[in-house]
C-alpha cells in the first residue's frame, strides 16, 4: 500500500463516527458546487469528542481539555474533551430561537482565563416581535458551571421582521478589539439603497468594539455624522466566519451568497464589499445577476475568492488558519465549515491570494457549522449541524 493508499485509508477508517448525523435546516445557501476532493491527501483520522448536540454553532477552547459549545436553542455546553462529558451552563440570556436566530456564537476574552469574560452572540427580540443580533459577556464560573453576572454589550439597530441573516460571529485581533459580523436581514431589494450598502444603521456589516462594548476612537466612520460608529466595513450579505490569521493578522471572513456568489473575504477598514450592487451570485429560481462584477467598480472590494453563479456554490460557515502545528503540510491553509456544501473547504493561500480549494469530509455528508483549531494541540474540531449532532476532532494519523 503507498503513502496516498494508506492516507485514504485512515481517513475512511473515520467516518463511522460521522455517520448517522444529518442536519436539520436552519440557514440559507445553495445545494453546494464541486471544488476538488482531498481526503485521499489528507493525513488525518476523524475522532468524536462528544455527542447529542442540538444544532451546535460555536465552539470555544478553555485550558485544561475544557471546551464551550453553543446549541442554537439556546443552551450552552461545557465539554470535557479528554472523557467526552457535557454539562449544561447556567446563566445564558435569553435568546430569539426561531429560523436562523438563536444562541450563535462564543469566544473567550483574549487574556482568559485572568479574565474570565465569555462573550456570546445570540438574537433576540423586542415586544413587537422584531429581532436584531446582539452581543454579550459573562464571567464563567466553571465548577458550577454557570455565567456570572451576565451583561447586553450590543445590540445591532434596527431590529426587524425576520429569523434570517444574523451573521453572529466573533473574532478579536491582536490589540483586543472585538468584531463582531451582522447580516442583512434578507433584505431583497437588490439596488444602492440596500441595508448593506446604508451606513446608517448595522444592518450588513462588520462591527468594531472595544472588549466592553464601546466604540474604539479610530474606527474608520467614528467622524461621520451620518454613519454608524461601530461599522468597520459593510456591504455585506450573511457573513458567518470571522478568523484572524496568526501571522499576518489580517481579518477574513465568510460570508453566504443569494444563490451561489459565495464569498470568501480579507476584511479592510471602510471597505465596502459590494453586496449587493456588486456581486457574484444570482437570484433564487431565476438565476439572473446580482449588481455588476467586483472589477466594474472602483469604490468596492473584491473577494479574495468567490463561488460565482452557475458554480453550485459553497455556503460557508465559521472557519480558521491552521498553524502547522498538528498538520505541518496544512500551515498556513484556510478551513472552512461547509454546510449546503456538506463538506470542509481548505484553501491554500499565498498572502492574501486563494491558490487553491479542496473539499474534506465531502463522502461523510454532514452539515459542518464551523471549524475551530485547539490552540494547544493544533487539532481541528468540527461542529456538525443536527438536531443531534456530534462535535469531532481531525487528528494526524
């Protein structure tokens, strides 16, 4: 047997523990495209951590084997990764768990556990029924487990009427500003006066603010009177992966086209992205145009890599840059959740230029929300979107 026989092997050799795990629902995107298979290469084995997760989003590492994980129902998890217990944690808010809202996602303060700050996004809605994204924090009590004293930071304006397009990722650079992505609501007037392209309000954006909530002073619209302070870049559709890379710490993201036209982005202060008077997707049903092409107009950003119309589309979730550390052939590479697509996205990068996809896990069928790397074992765990659903790790074979 050679070296690709073997890998194969071992990989297939793995799937037991992803069968059987068929996601419900709850997001938008395409049937999902064909980007190149890779699992024949792919030096890793499939290992369940832990399992009965209702629809788990998020994921966040805490030291000593301990992992966060986020149910869209509204719970939150505490998992021991070395046993595979789950434990059930008190203190969460209240959330909007209808279509696509819920408890989203959670990141842990960057100087965790000194500061023992879980953030949370999650929708919630007013008296009218009309919900938006919102962010908060909570101290953990682990041996509980609970949030102590748990506080609202933000709530993106306005709400409206929909169970769509929250966004609802969080990241945070290297000097502890705080993104956070919020959707468009599903918006569908496709012109200039779209939500995503309207600095007045947070609707299809990316939003910048200090740990505690507050606007940082140089976020690029703080001195305009008619734009939002938070908003770092807009024009926007449904970005749901937000990763900082550890070298460069450029800010990418992942955000879902109509049909097709999804996009892979390297988010700059200011920038507007283009949804949807530029876009690469098309209409549902109809297949027509979105806006124009990104290099039709100057005063847009282009993604970095798009599935455009007609490709079958990749509706991507939460993803992250892979250190080297567990997977030394991977450094450097881009992973990406999957969900229509049923499958891991790895994108091979040269700076800020994708040079390559492959799809992981495309024959196991599942529904992946995010992909995480454990900090101290560089390993990547998977959250499977299901009403019950594991969470597995890739490990080296």
């Amino acid at each position: 047997m050679d070296r690709r026989q073997l890998l194969s092997a071992v990989a297939a050799a793995g799937a037991g523990s992803l069968a059987g795990c068929v996601g419900s629902d709850g997001s938008d995107g395409s049937d999902g495209g064909s980007d190149s298979s890779d699992d024949t290469a792919a030096p890793f084995a499939v290992e369940t951590v832990a399992t009965g997760f209702s629809n788990p989003w998020s994921i966040a590492f805490l030291p000593d084997d301990g992992l966060l994980v986020t149910e869209r129902a509204g719970d939150l998890r505490l998992v021991d990764r070395a046993s595979g217990s789950v434990r059930r944690v008190d203190g969460t808010p209240e959330v909007f768990a209808r279509g696509q809202g819920g408890l989203l996602d959670v990141a842990l303060h960057p100087s965790f556990p000194d500061r023992r700050w879980v953030y949370l996004t999650y929708s919630t809605a007013n008296a009218d029924g009309d919900s938006t994204t919102a962010l908060g924090r909570g101290r953990l009590d682990r041996e509980a487990p609970r949030l102590e004293e748990f506080e609202p930071l933000y709530a993106a304006d306005p709400p409206v009427d929909s169970a769509g397009h929250y966004g609802s990722r969080i990241a945070f650079d290297a000097a502890d500003r705080l993104y956070v992505t919020v959707g468009d609501r599903q918006f569908k007037n496709f012109g200039p006066d779209h939500v995503a392209q309207d600095l007045s309000v947070d609707l299809g954006k990316i939003l910048r603010l200090a740990p505690d909530g507050s606007v940082p002073d140089d976020n690029p619209f703080v001195d305009d009177p008619n734009a939002r302070d938070a908003i770092y870049s807009y024009g926007h559709r449904n970005p749901q992966g937000l990763t900082v890379h550890p070298d460069t710490g450029d800010l990418w993201a992942s955000e879902y086209g109509e049909q097709d036209g999804d996009e892979i982005n390297v988010l700059r202060p200011g920038g507007n992205y283009g949804w949807p008077v530029a876009d690469d997707g098309c209409t549902y049903g109809e297949g027509d145009p979105i806006g124009v092409s990104h290099d039709d107009r100057e005063d847009v950003i282009a993604p970095a890599h798009s599935w455009p119309c007609g490709s079958g589309g990749f509706p991507p979730g939460g993803m992250t840059v892979h250190t080297g550390s567990a997977f030394p052939d991977w450094e450097g590479d881009l992973f990406v959740g999957g969900l229509a697509a049923r499958a891991v996205a790895r994108l091979t990068l040269d700076g800020t230029a994708v040079t390559g996809v492959d799809r992981l896990l495309a024959d196991r069928e599942q529904r992946i929300r995010t992909v995480a790397e454990a900090p101290e074992t560089g390993r990547l765990y998977l959250a499977v979107d299901a009403e019950d659903a594991p969470v597995v790790r890739l490990t080296p074979a």
